[in-house]
C-alpha cells in the first residue's frame, strides 16, 4: 500500500508544483494521472522515489517512510520501484543488454558492476526481460538503433529487471504514436495482472486513461481535483480537468 | 480587460513586462552607459588624433620632437570632457551607452520625454560637473594632474550615489526633471506600420559607424599596408619560391673521373713518357714544359674526355703517394680543360716520378637521400612523438581536472563550488598563454629539447582539453542519470553507466582534435628551442639555407595534412 500524505513541492525558482497533495495506493492497481502539462504529474511521481525531494509532505510505501529513508536505505527502497519515462532515458550508445542489465544494479557489487561483471543469473535474467517484451533479438544492437516503441519496451525490460513491485510511468507514451502506445500499455497491463505490480501511470490522452486505468487522478496546478473510477469522468469533469475550451480527442 | 490596457499605444510608448527592478541594476545599468558612451568618445578622439597626426605638416613635427609629445591634450582632460559630452549624449536622445546598457529615459508614467525636458536634464548634468571644470583649470595652471582626478570624478559619484538612493533609481537631475530611466524590463510598443529609422540614422548607429571608418583608416596606417611594394617588389621573393618549390631531397653519389699525367724532379737523361690522350677515357697531358723539371717550373696540363661542364680539383701527388691540393678546375663543354702553375715544391729525393692528377666530380651513382631530408625525416619522428607524449600526458591530467570544472557536478555545495572556480580561473589563465611561451619557460627550466617542448604542450593541452571535457560532462543528457538512479544504483555505479557512456564520443572527438593541434603546435614549438623539426628550420632560416627550410616546410605540410586527414577519419568512426 503507497500512501500520499500531504506531499508538496516547491522548486527553488518557487514554482509550487504539487500541493497538498494525498491518497492512497492499493496493492495491484493501475492509478492513472491525467493533467494538463505542467499539473505536477512528473514531479509528483519522482517525489514517489526520491528524483525530486519533496518540501513537505509523506510518502509512506508498506510501512515504510520513504520521505525519512537514509541515502543507503533509499537505494533499498528503490530498487523495488521501477520506473519509465517519456523519453525512455537509456544511455544511446551502450547496447540494450547493458542498459537493461543496469536495472539489476541495486542488487550487485559496485565494484563488479563497474568492471561488467555480472552474473549468468542476472543475464539469463535480462534475456528473459527483453523475451518477455519482445526484443531479445536485439539484445546487443545499440539502443539508440532501436525504434520508439521498442527504446520503452527496453525501458520496461530494465524495470523488471528490478523485480519491483511498484512501477512509476511518467507519460511512457508521450513520445509514441498510437499503436505502439496501446503495445506499451498493454505490456504495463499484462505486468499489473499477471505479476500483482502496482502501476502508477501518468498520460495525457483520457480515452487511454479510460481503457487501462482501474482508477484515475487528476490533477490541476498541483491538486488533486477528481479520484475516482474512469467511468465517473464526465463532460462537467472534464472541462474541470483540462479546462473551458479542451475538447476530448480519441486516439484509435 | 482596464480601461488602461485598451488605450491605443503608440510607438515609443513603454509597456511594464516585469517588475522588481531594484535600484541597485539600475544604476549598473546607468553606469554601464555612461561607461560605454565615454570609451567610445575617448575611442573617437584617440582615432582622430592618430590621423591627425599623419598630416606631413605634423609629421615632420613628431620627427623633430624630443620627447614631448605633439598635439598632447592630457588624458584626464580628455576624459573628463568625454565625461561631459556622454552626459549631454545620453540626456539628449539614445546614446550608443544607452543602447549598450539598455536604458533609455523616459517621463514618470511611460511618457515620452519632450525636447525641452531633454535639453534642461543635460544641462544641469552639465552644471553638475563644474567642480570637474574647475578641477581641469586647476590642471591646466597647476600641472597636478592626479587631484584633478579627484575633482573630476566626485560630480559623478555624487550623480551615482544619489541614483543608489533613490527607490527608483533617479539622480538628483532625474528627479528635478521629472524624468526616469526604463530599463529592458519595460519593452517598447513598436506599431508595426511604422517603419523605424534606419541605425544609421541614430546617433548610437553614426557613433558606430564613424568609430568602425576611423578603426579601419587608422588600422591601414598603424600595419603600414602597402600594396605598391606588394607588387613593385614581388621579383625579390622569385628565389625564394624557386628554392621552395626545389627542396633539397635527393642526390645522386658523385663519382670521380681521374687522370694522371708522370712528371720527374728534376731531369734525368731518363724522364717520362709523355701521356697519350686516350679515345673515351679522361687523360691528362701536360701540353707545356715538358715531363720533367725543377721545383717552381711552369707547366701546363690539359684534360680531355672528361664529363663537360663539371668541377673538380688538381692535385700534385709526391713519389710516396701524398696529395697536395694545386687548385679547383672545371670542364668546358667538351669536357676539356687546360691550366698553368708552378710545380709545387713538394717532398721527394732527386729524379724520383711525381704526378699531377685531375679529379672531375660527376654525380652519376646511385639516387640517395640528401643529408637534409635525413635530419628533416628524424627530426619529424621527433616531433610527432612530441605531439604523441604531450597529448597522452595532457588527456590523462585534464581528465580529472574536467570533473572538477563541470558546473553540474560541482556547484552543489560551497566547498566544491570554491574548487571549481579557482580550477576554472587557473585553466583560463593556462590556456591563455601560448605554448610558445610556455616553451620559453620550460627551455630555460629544463634545458633546450623536446623534453621542454613535451611540457609546454602538455600544460596547454591540459587547459584546452580541461575546458572541452568539462563543457562535455556539462552537456550531458540527464535523462538516464535519472533513470539509473531510479534503479537503486548508487553514485559510482551510476557514473559508471549514465555519465561515462555519454562522455566517451566527445572525449575522443576532443582528444583527435588536440592530439592534431598538437602536431601542428609541434613543428612550431621548436623555434624556441623545443625540440621537433622547428628547430631545424629557424637554423635553415637563420642560415639563408631556404632550400633546406623548404625541405622542413614541405615535410611540416605533408605530416599535417596527413594528421588533418587521418583524424578526421578516425573522427568519423568513433563518433
């Protein structure tokens, strides 16, 4: 259970990004978190595992505060979280193996990991990652020769590399067109179902929000103004979300 | 929407787009114009003197003048007119420091400021500054020219100090007029249909454009630019082309033709056959005196089928084989020669056989390599090993420099903030001086070689690449710093798998790219005394051996081109 408690943060420019806000996680769903950019999805979920200190506020996961959490503690903590990003942040020129092999390095030696060294568990591990996403056969193909959609499968693989048991995605398919993103999500769906993950997904499109989420949040200048369950977004909700003039797009 | 904001505005009027401007910018702002309108006027009238002072009429006067200079106005004099003029400048229309420091004055409440209101503000500026008029009579009677100084300056401080006061950033003038000074913050309404005057038109832009005019006359005269010599003496430079398009690279081994001719000292009833002339040999015949003779007799020899047009030497050769040079000879075009001397005294008991021997020089053996391109050839190697250990020794150092130099790793707290910007400021000063100078230093540190010259591109390669690593550790993508922290990974490993992926392309691009200035920095570093071919070709040079030094330029040429060449390959595989 990932409970929100009062989290606010303020940029040192003193732009207040989240404020005040609160909720609370059940183990095994799939929160969605829908805005307008800039409504401090991002930094809510990077104040989850600590990207972005948060100015006050709690964030409490199994018991755990991870807000009060010691440097040595904090990399035990998230070693369990796994996250994706928009622009799937892997290091281009090292090849996707390498990439998806650095998902495991909370679990290593920081001496062998910096020399390479990794176990033939951990690889068997990785293989099984990039198979279970369908890239394997481009385990050692550089990861900037690798197209969109399989750059976030990637992103995932190196998730799950971290067996966690929280996954953060911060708009994984900002940067992708339709069909990949539904290929994305359908992978973050299957690991909610199939492995128990809770997934903590921010996105922009609402008939996406619709389709994958067991339940969204919406936020608006770092609020929360609705939680509830995707059916209960009407029209009136809507316009309260995105504003007057937004008018809902549907992506195929 | 206020009744305000649907006014029509008009150009020229000021809209506020941000506030909390403090009076503290203001004033810099302030001063920097007034800073900016006083050097270009001190600019101005230094150009004008310079020129001035071109006149024949004055220049026969800076010829005959013994120390005092010509045409001398003292500088605090100069200064503090400009002082006066920038004021008048700036208070009468946008001054060239107003465009520099971005201010602009204008009436309280965004107006335009009239004429009248302009002429008044620069006028009691100008009364301001009459301590500093009386400061310059002073001067001009006393010869004092430090207090003058003093005096100048206190009109001005007071104007500033009082602008520092005030919570908008008024002097006292300003506010006697009724007028303030709008910085970039206030940005002008511009209608679009009114076409603004041309720059030039400006007074900021005629400053401009003057100050470029004069620059460019002054710099003709001051390089002395003269393009009639550029064309009248060209045949001067002919033998040094001719030389530099002729090194001096190979050589055939000369070989000798010789000949000899028997002479007896003195006579016997017995004396020598005379030399016959051999078809197509080289024979030497002595056509004058006879084979034999007393010490000091004239003879006469004559060679024949020798290799025409060719140099060589006579020798007299005593009975027991020793040769004594008589003198230089040279061939016709048939390959004959004749010349007269005297038997030479030489050693030798009574009637023994002497000869006279002829040697012609032709250079008819094998093609080799002259002794200059051997020396350019070792002294190459020389310097590209220099390039080679200076690169390698300068990457190693400049590596961990370039850590402490990257804003984004080290600004975090006070500490590393300090490290950073004395390693910053050090390798600024480093990097400033040139090799060439560093060289100078370490020649007399460690001797003359290219040990010295290893050091001084070494220290300047480490301030070079110091800065390119930093700026590329600066420019990294931040994306998977994140995202491998996001992992649980801790700081080493995450250098080890975000930040070093990222950094080795520049590393290497920056690396060639030093690694080829330093060959090039290497041929050069020699004229000092830092080892490499440099140091052949400013003996060549020194020796008005050209043919030589064209031979060094040429090799310098061909190694960098190949380096230029090779790098940029290198470059494009890596990267």
């Amino acid at each position: 259970m990932l409970e929100i408690q009062h989290l606010t943060k303020i940029y040192e420019d003193g732009t207040r990004a989240i404020h005040d806000v609160s909720f609370t996680v059940r183990d095994g769903e799939f929160v969605i978190l829908i805005g307008l950019s800039g409504s401090g999805k991002s930094t809510l979920l990077r104040c989850i595992n600590r990207l972005v200190e948060p100015t006050s506020g709690k964030v409490i996961w199994n018991g755990v505060d991870i807000t009060a959490a010691s440097p040595k503690e904090l990399r035990e903590i998230r070693r369990n979280i796994g996250m994706i990003f928009q622009q799937f942040n892997l290091v281009k020129r090292s090849s996707v193996m390498t990439n998806v092999l650095s998902g495991r390095l909370g679990y290593v030696n920081t001496w062998a990991s910096v020399l390479g060294q990794f176990g033939r568990e951990d690889r068997q591990r990785a293989f099984a990652a990039l198979e279970r996403v369908g890239v394997s056969e481009k385990a050692y193909n550089r990861a900037d020769s690798l197209s969109g959609g399989q750059q976030q499968r990637v992103g995932i693989a190196r998730a799950l590399m971290q067996s966690p048991k929280l996954m953060l995605a911060d708009e994984p398919v900002a940067s992708l067109d339709p069909a990949t993103s539904h290929s994305v999500l359908k992978y973050l769906e299957q690991l909610n179902r199939e492995d128990g993950i809770t997934v903590l997904c921010s996105l922009h499109f609402l008939s996406l929000a619709r389709r994958y989420g067991t339940r969204i949040i919406a936020l608006k200048a770092g609020e929360i103004v609705f939680d509830g369950l995707p059916k209960d977004i009407d029209h009136e909700r809507f316009k309260a979300i995105y504003g007057e003039e937004a008018i809902e797009v549907e992506i195929a | 929407m206020s009744e305000e904001q649907n006014e029509i505005l008009r150009r020229g009027d000021k809209v506020i787009i941000a506030r909390g401007v403090s009076r503290l910018k203001v004033a810099r702002h302030r001063f920097t114009g007034l800073f900016a309108d006083v050097l270009a006027l001190c600019y101005l009238y230094a150009s004008i003197r310079l020129l001035i002072l071109q006149l024949p009429k004055y220049k026969e006067a800076v010829k005959a003048s013994t120390g005092q200079p010509v045409l001398y106005v003292p500088w605090a004099i100069v200064i503090s007119a400009a002082i006066v003029v920038a004021l008048f400048w700036g208070s009468l229309g946008r001054s060239l420091g107003g465009r520099v420091g971005n201010i602009e004055y204008r009436r309280n409440g965004a107006k335009k400021v009239s004429i009248i209101r302009r002429l008044l503000h620069a006028l009691l500026n100008a009364i301001g500054m009459v301590p500093a008029y009386i400061g310059l009579w002073w001067l001009h009677t006393h010869d004092a020219r430090y207090e003058t100084w003093t005096l100048a300056s206190l009109p001005l401080l007071l104007l500033f100090l009082w602008a520092l006061v005030d919570p908008k950033g008024r002097t006292l003038v300003d506010r006697i007029t009724g007028v303030e000074v709008s910085l970039p913050e206030y940005k002008e309404v511009v209608d679009v249909r009114v076409r603004p005057r041309p720059w030039y038109t400006r007074s900021w832009g005629a400053a401009v454009l003057t100050m470029l005019i004069l620059s460019y006359t002054t710099g003709w005269i001051i390089t002395k630019i003269d393009l009639n010599a550029l064309v009248r003496d060209a045949p001067r430079a002919k033998p040094l082309f001719i030389d530099l398009v002729t090194p001096d690279l190979f050589e055939r081994t000369p070989t000798d033709q010789i000949a000899r001719a028997k002479y007896q000292i003195p006579c016997s009833g017995n004396p020598p056959a005379p030399a016959q002339v051999q078809p197509d040999k080289p024979s030497l015949i002595i056509t004058r005196g006879g084979t034999c003779g007393e010490r000091g007799d004239l003879i006469a020899v004559r060679g024949e089928n020798f290799a025409p047009n060719s140099k060589g030497i006579l020798f007299w050769v005593d009975p027991i084989g020793m040769k004594d040079r008589i003198r230089g000879i040279q061939t016709d075009e048939n390959g004959t020669f004749e010349y007269t001397f005297n038997v030479p005294n030489a050693r030798g008991t009574d009637y023994e056989i002497h000869e006279v021997e002829a040697a012609i020089s032709v250079p008819a053996g094998p093609w080799r390599a002259t002794i200059t391109l051997r020396m350019v050839i070792d002294k190459m190697i020389e310097t590209i090993f220099l390039a080679l250990m200076a690169t390698t020794l300068g990457v190693i150092i400049s590596i961990p420099i370039s850590f402490l130099s990257a804003r984004n790793l080290m600004i975090h707290n006070p500490l590393s903030a300090t490290i950073y910007y004395i390693t910053r400021t050090i390798m600024n000063i480093m990097r400033s001086i040139e090799p060439l100078i560093w060289a100078l230093i370490f020649v007399v540190w460690v001797g003359i070689g290219p040990f010295a010259g290893v050091l001084a591109l070494t220290l300047h390669t480490v301030a070079a690449l110091a800065k390119l690593y930093s700026e590329a550790i600066e420019s990294i993508d931040p994306g998977p710093i994140e995202a491998v922290t996001a992992t649980g990974a801790d700081r080493i490993q995450t250098i080890a798998y975000a930040v070093v992926p990222q950094m080795i392309p520049p590393f290497i691009a920056f690396t060639i790219y030093r690694w080829d200035i330093n060959v090039r920095m290497s041929t050069v570093i020699g004229l000092v005394g830092g080892g490499g071919i440099g140091f052949l070709l400013i003996q060549w040079i020194n020796l008005l051996q050209y043919r030589q030094a064209a031979t060094a330029v040429w090799a310098i040429a061909l190694v960098v081109a190949i380096m230029d060449y090779a790098s940029a390959i290198v470059r494009e595989k890596l990267v």
